[in-house]
C-alpha cells in the first residue's frame, strides 16, 4: 500500500477515534509495569489493578524489594499472576541493579528487561519516549491483514509493512487507530462492516454487511 493511501485511512479513522494510550500511566515506571500486566488481559483490567500497586509500590526501588506474594495478589485479577508478578518484581530489579534505575530507550535493552518482548519494547519507546514506533497486537495485525498492509501472519513481517507503507510521524497514532477499530467495528468474529468506515479499502473476503 502507499502512504497516500494509508494517509487517507488514517484520517478516516481519526475522525471516529480519540487518540490517546489505553493504559493508565503518569510516568516510565508506571508504563514499564503496566505494559508488562497487559499481557492476556485487557488494558481496562490492568487499569483496574495498577492504582494499588502503585500507591503500595511507587516506584522501581520499592517494587525491586516487593515480596512476590504480596503483589500476586494485588493483580491477581489480570491473570497468569504467578509469572507476571515474578516479572516485574525482575524488571525493578534489573533496571535498578543493570540499569543504574533509569529505563533504557533502545529496542535491544528493553527486550532484555523480564517480560517485555518487541511488542512491549515499541509501546515503551513510542509512549514512554515519542520514539517512532508501531506496536503488532492481534487488533493491529487483524486490520493490517483486512485492509491490505500485508497477508503475513507474523508480527515482525506486518510491523515491517506497517513502517513501510505509513509515514514515520503517523506510526504511533497508527497503531492506536488500528486497535481502536479492531475493538469497537473490525471484530474477530463478525466484525460490523456495515459500519466500518474504511470498508472501501477493505479486502476481507468474509465482510458481514
């Protein structure tokens, strides 16, 4: 696809979208956990959670000397607590012993951090740094795939066509776009096309009209 085109969908979209982060942050350390706790769950859950956590743990120091079962059962209700809970009590660890208590802005040193893989380490640098980036959930990925970005189904290959065909300073606002859309019109499931404002880009085969 060509950024003129993408520029067009993305315009479509803004007018139907607010575009601001679904999580719940006021600074690096609370965006590093929260990113973490979104995995397997939804932001509004992690939303739910992290306001205790953070009265309880404010900061990465405080977090690095949690006892684990004391914060499993504060976001216990995120799910998978067991290893989220061990991953951020390692993630305060490591960024306060490695990384001197500052969170590292490159792609490779995030990825080093215990739970935060390349999609994590692109929320982190766009929404922690304004650093470009665009972020492959399964909403990003399932309306890249219908709209013609791309027909991989592999998370670096669509984040590579994403980059390609969309200008850099549109990339993060792309990406929330994308899954605002997958939530409330591209479903899964019988997503509602009769109401899909960008369904004349759309080469999804299966449209629900």
């Amino acid at each position: 696809m060509d950024k003129a085109t993408s520029k067009k969908i993305i315009n479509r979209l803004k007018k139907h979208y607010q575009v601001s982060a679904p999580l719940r942050f006021t600074n690096l350390y609370q965006l590093c956990i929260a990113v973490v706790l979104s995995a397997q769950t939804t932001d509004n859950q992690v939303n739910r959670v992290t306001p205790l956590l953070f009265k309880k743990y404010p900061d990465f120091h405080s977090l690095a000397q949690a006892d684990i079962s004391d914060v499993e059962e504060i976001i216990k209700s995120t799910g998978f607590y067991h290893n989220k809970a061990k991953h951020i009590v390692s993630l305060a660890r490591t960024i306060v012993h490695t990384f001197h208590g500052a969170v590292p802005n490159t792609r490779e040193e995030l990825m080093r951090l215990p739970g935060v893989g390349r999609k994590s380490a692109n929320v982190i640098l766009a929404f922690g740094f304004g650093i470009p980036a665009i972020p492959v959930d399964t909403h990003v990925a399932r309306v890249a795939n219908r709209i013609g970005y791309t027909d991989s189904k592999k998370p670096i290959a669509i984040e590579m066509a994403l980059m390609e065909s969309i200008t850099q300073s549109h990339w993060i606002t792309a990406h929330l776009l994308f899954i605002y859309h997958g939530r409330a019109v591209c479903y899964a499931r019988k997503p509602t096309c009769s109401s899909c404002p960008i369904i004349s880009y759309c080469h999804f085969e299966n449209k629900n009209l």
